[in-house]
C-alpha cells in the first residue's frame, strides 16, 4: 500500500518537519483551571483505526489511522473527528490501563465532521460535558489543548481567531476555532474551557498560518466548536448519521489558486465526474452567480436545496467556456457504512 497518501492526523510524515515532534509548552496546571485537570484531560483517549484498502477514502486517509478521542458519557460513547473512523471495520481505544479497548463505529457526520465510537465495556473514566453555543470561547480566551497522555499531553494554549473554515472537499465550518501554538497530535484532540472543564472544540485540522487582528501569525490548529453535536447528537446515536442537515454534495476538490477556483480532483464515479467535470476546470459561477472563494461556492451549491438537487456550474475548460449540470448526491452514500450494533 505504498500508493496510499496520509493526510492531516495520520501520519506525521511529511505533515510536520520531524516524525515525532515534542508537544511545546506551556502545560496547564491545577492553578490555571478551576476543574480537576487530571480527571478532565484523562477522558482524552487514543484512537486507531483500520479501513479497507478497497474503501473510497483509503486513497487520501490511509488504511491505518491514528489519533484522540474524547469521552462523553459513562457508558463508552466517545466523540472525535469523523476522519479517523470513516469507513472504518476495526477500531480501538486506549484504555486506562494501557490496553487496547475494542470500539464500533456508532455514527459519522459529514457536515460538522464529527465521529461518535462506542467502547464495548466501560472506560470507567469520567467524562467531559459538551458544551453548548454559549459556551465557545472567544479570540484570545485561554484554552487547554489535549490529546491522550493526560497533563504532559496537553497545552495551555489561546484561540488565536475564530472565522469560517472552507476545505477543499465540500467542507464548511461557519465559526471554527482556531489556536496557537500548534499542537502536533491534533486529530480528535480535546479543547477545553479552563473555568469551567467542558469540551468546546474537536482537533480537525493543521493549519499553516493562525492569527487575525494583527497577531503574529504562527501556525496552530483548527477545531470544530463541539456545541454543533447538540443538535444533530438524537438522530446521530439512533441512525448512525444527520440525515435532516445532508447537504447536496457532487465529488470534487476545488483549490482557490491566484484568484481563481480551480478543480484540483474529481471522485471516479461520482456526480461531478459523471457529469463531465475535469480536473483542471476552473469554475466561474454558481447557479449564475459569479463565485470566487470556496466560501462563495459552498453556499451558492448548498442554497440549491437537499441531496439530488441539480446543481449549475458554469466553467472554463481551456479556451472554452462550459456550463454543466451536475445532479448532487449525499456524500455518505457514497461510503461503506460499517454494520450497526
């Protein structure tokens, strides 16, 4: 499997400059929260995973992934980035004796990105309290930074800014947060609000450069504001996924380069290929709307309606100017649903 690339909060190689970097200071101390810091970084757990070779995501996230995950209720349910265990058959949790704790799947998200596993016993650790919309901090709120390994694992660190989160892969987050100082074992980490011990971010993302409003920018880490769970948690544990916010999805990557949005990848078989789209098309409008930033584009596609909406793209190929009609699909049809339990 030598062909298969790792991508943000798998393997480090090739992410970060060295295979192992040392999480930076400063730690958090029992002085600088008003919780029991150990007992509250202790529900940051390890996360690994297995997904098969043949699986739509195995190409871009590897077969082997690793990273956190965070419990948050007694009964095993742990939250984490939908990444690490989409698609995936076999799934473990560090335990607090050091074993391996087997875990199933329970849902997966592909708007907010979140995963949810359930352990198959007890962890009998405590668990974080989500948080709700109130809850999330603000630019240059103190925040601690976990991952599993409990206080030497962790920063206490800043939210550097918080904005809208465009990826490539048809992902938006409306007010993601960023923080500094980078955190190099981000995928699944935990973000937590000092004063009162609850979980307010899910570690998503290595991000290049964080900073606004004159700050120094440095590089850090973005995380999904965990209060998006509360409204989607009921459908997630009963139907494994949030049907009622599936946006209309159509395969591609898109890339803003040197003012332009241009297609850097198209799914094999899916709506965007079928209908003709070629990487290397640089897409100009939306339904007839000019677009020029992801943002743009995301919300001109997703204003269109649900999964199955026929979506207007108009584009240059070359020296020729195309308009192609794209029929969206949801995006989670299109992966290998592990079986419920």
């Amino acid at each position: 499997m030598a062909d298969i690339k790792r991508s943000n909060g798998h393997r480090l190689e090739g992410v970060l400059p060295i295979a192992q970097p040392q999480i930076p200071g400063p730690r958090p101390t029992e002085g600088d929260v008003a919780f029991d810091l150990e007992a509250g970084v202790s529900a940051v757990r390890s996360l690994r995973s297995r997904v098969p070779a043949d699986a739509r995501t195995a190409h871009t996230l590897g077969t082997e992934r690793e990273g956190n995950a965070v419990l948050i209720d007694e009964s095993g349910l742990l939250l984490t980035i939908g990444y690490l265990i989409s698609e995936a058959t076999d799934v473990s949790i560090g335990g607090p004796d050091g074993r391996a704790i087997a875990a199933q799947v329970a849902a997966y998200d592909h708007a907010t990105g979140f995963g949810l596993v359930r352990t198959v016993e007890p962890l009998d650790i405590p668990p974080l309290k989500v948080s709700g919309a109130a809850d999330i901090p603000a630019n240059g709120d103190s925040v601690v930074i976990a991952s599993a390994g409990g206080v030497a694992s962790s920063i206490l660190g800043k939210v550097a800014e918080r904005r809208v989160f465009a990826g490539s892969w048809e992902y938006m987050i409306e007010s993601a947060i960023f923080t500094q100082p980078l955190h190099p074992r981000w995928s699944g980490a935990a973000l937590i609000d000092p004063k009162s011990g609850a979980l307010v971010g899910i570690g998503s993302l290595f991000v290049q450069e964080v900073g606004g409003s004159g700050d120094e920018e440095l590089p850090g880490n973005m995380f999904v504001p965990a209060s998006l769970l509360g409204s989607i948690y009921e459908e997630m544990i009963g139907t494994g996924r949030a049907a009622s916010t599936a946006r209309p999805w159509i395969g591609m990557h898109t890339a803003e380069a040197l003012g332009h949005l241009v297609v850097s990848d198209v799914l094999e078989g899916g709506p965007a290929d079928r209908a003709g789209v070629e990487t290397g098309d640089i897409i100009r409008a939306v339904e007839g709307d000019s677009v020029e930033t992801l943002v743009e584009m995301y919300r001109g596609m997703w204003a269109v309606g649900g999964p199955g909406a026929d979506i207007s793209l108009a584009m240059i190929r070359g020296s020729r100017v195309l308009e192609i009609v794209v029929r969206s699909a949801d995006r989670q049809d299109f992966l290998t649903r592990p079986p419920r339990h």
